[in-house]
C-alpha cells in the first residue's frame, strides 16, 4: 500500500484503491455519498422544471424504491449484517453513504425502540434556499418511505415514524427526528 493522500504526480498504470490512505479512501466515500445524492436533486428539479413537481414526486417514489432494493440486496451481505432488530437497521443506516450527507444520532435505547435525530441535512438546507416547500413533501413522504423500506427489509414489524419533520420555522437546528418501533 502506497499510502497516498491524493492522486498527484505521474499516471500509475498499476493503481488500486488500496494505495490511497484510510483519510482520503474516507472522504472519497462521503464525496460520493454527496454526489449520490447531488445526482437526485439534479434529476428531481430537472423533471420538476420540463414537466413538473408532481410527476417528479411519483418518479422520485419509483427510482429511490429501486434504489433502496438494489442497495440492501448488495450492501447488507457485503457488510456482513446480520439480525432482524433495530439494531442490525441502525448498523446499515451508519455505512449507507448517502447518509453522510447529513449529521445524525442514532439511538438504540431498547432492542424495540430506537430514535433518529437529523441535526444537520444539506439536502433540506437546499430545499429551504429553494423556497418552494418541497422539503414536506421530501421528507415526510420519501424518505418516510426510504426509511420503512429500509426497516421492512430486516423485520416487517419495524415500524418507522416521524417524531419531527420540516418545515422549520427558523431554518436551524432541528431537521426531523424518527421513531422505530419492533412491535
């Protein structure tokens, strides 16, 4: 291992990922956890913009229903997740890179009942630039429907509520904040 912090200097016909440090191989994950969800918005506004908000709405349920599918059919074996609880939910919220996009907690606070807490959401802070109130719709109907995929996908007596959700008044401090539940 090279152990480079970028990739400077000559070309390297011979590269690997496992040349880069822990540090850069780090932030290369959260770039691409931002840019997955750059990507998102850029498709979302440019179906709202041609045609328009609801219809992009409908097609932003169907691709992150895909999207969730084909993510949990991939990244829960490759990490080696196991369980049925909240537990084994909240391990693979903290590894989907998406997730880096925001400054969360997850609190495990029984083996029935956890809490998510969103202090920080650039995506939300987006949307509120925006001005046009999207982020209820986003937020209580799309990723309340990420979330209760996610969940229905280790046990389908998970239920996922939202405790908080936009809009914020102040545009500060709290994002949202969501309940888990193991009935």
């Amino acid at each position: 291992m090279a152990d480079l912090k970028d990739y400077r200097g000559e070309f390297r016909p011979d590269f690997d990922f496992s040349d880069f440090s822990k540090d850069f191989l780090i932030e290369l994950l959260r770039f691409y956890g931002r840019t997955y969800m750059a990507i998102d918005g850029f498709w979302y506004i440019g179906v709202k913009d041609h045609i328009d908000n609801e219809t992009a709405l409908q097609i932003d349920h169907w691709v992150w229903d895909k999207s969730t599918r084909y993510e949990l059919k991939r990244l829960v074996p490759l990490a080696g997740i196991e369980g049925d609880g909240i537990d084994a939910l909240f391990k693979f919220l903290q590894i989907v890179p998406w997730m880096n996009v925001a400054e969360y907690k997850l609190e495990l606070e029984s083996p029935t009942r956890g809490t998510m807490t969103v202090t920080k959401c650039s995506i939300l802070e987006g949307m509120e630039k925006e001005g046009q109130g999207r982020e209820s719709q986003i937020c209580s109907q799309v990723d309340a429907a990420v979330l209760r995929k996610y969940a229905a996908f280790f046990n389908p007596d998970i239920s996922v509520e939202p405790l908080v959700l936009p809009p914020r008044e102040d545009r500060q401090g709290l994002c949202c904040r969501w309940e888990f539940t193991l009935k």
